[in-house]
C-alpha cells in the first residue's frame, strides 16, 4: 500500500480515482459534521459555525454534498434545533486580518487609521 499526503488523499478523492481517499474524505467531512454539530447544540451556536482552515476550504463543491451538514444535523430530539443554525466555508486566504480590520473600522470608524493606539 503507498502511503499518501493529505493533500494527496485531496486530490485523489476529488477526482474520483481511489475508491479508499474517497472513503478517508467522506469519513473525514461526516466526523468533522458530528463534532461541529455537537459543538454548536453545546455553545448555543445560533449565528452560525465558520469552518476553515486545513483540507475543507480546498474541498470545494464536494463539501457541500459530502456527510457534512446530515451529520452535524443528525442530533436526535435537537435535530430542529441544529437545523437551523448555518454553517459556511471559511475560503479567504487570511481571515485573521480581515477580522482585525473590522474590529478596528468599528472601534475607529475607518480603516485609513494611522495609529491604533488609545
């Protein structure tokens, strides 16, 4: 058996040509909607849970078809309630820095700022 990268595994999956990555990525998306759907019943996550970061931004269209979303909704009796809470794909290169210049546009009232000190 040849030992494949997660990006590797990615790839395969995505075109379809290894029944196994194919699997390994589903498995992954279905785990990931279980724990992020546990998590927003737990913290009350009515705006919505971001996911980033890491192999599910570069997914793509297979993301929204994949195990997903029916897992993180598959919540017994709180299925309703989990239904209702949005979930998004994170895909900006740099989230952190768009998030600190919207912090600082609502603390300053623009961004053409030249000092961010008190």
């Amino acid at each position: 058996h040849e030992l494949l990268s997660p990006e590797q595994i990615a790839k395969k999956a995505l075109s379809k040509s290894n029944q196994s990555a194919q699997e390994a990525v589903a498995m992954l998306c279905g785990i990931l909607g279980s724990v992020a759907g546990n998590l927003a019943l737990t913290l009350g996550a009515r705006g919505g849970v971001f996911v980033g970061g890491g192999i599910v931004p570069k997914l793509g269209n297979y993301f929204d078809s994949s195990p997903f979303r029916s897992r993180f909704e598959s919540k017994g009796r709180f299925s309703k309630y989990v239904s209702d809470i949005p979930t998004c794909v994170i895909s900006s290169k740099y989230p952190a820095l768009i998030g600190a210049a919207v912090a600082v546009k609502k603390h300053y009232g623009y961004l053409g700022a030249t000092s961010v000190s008190s």
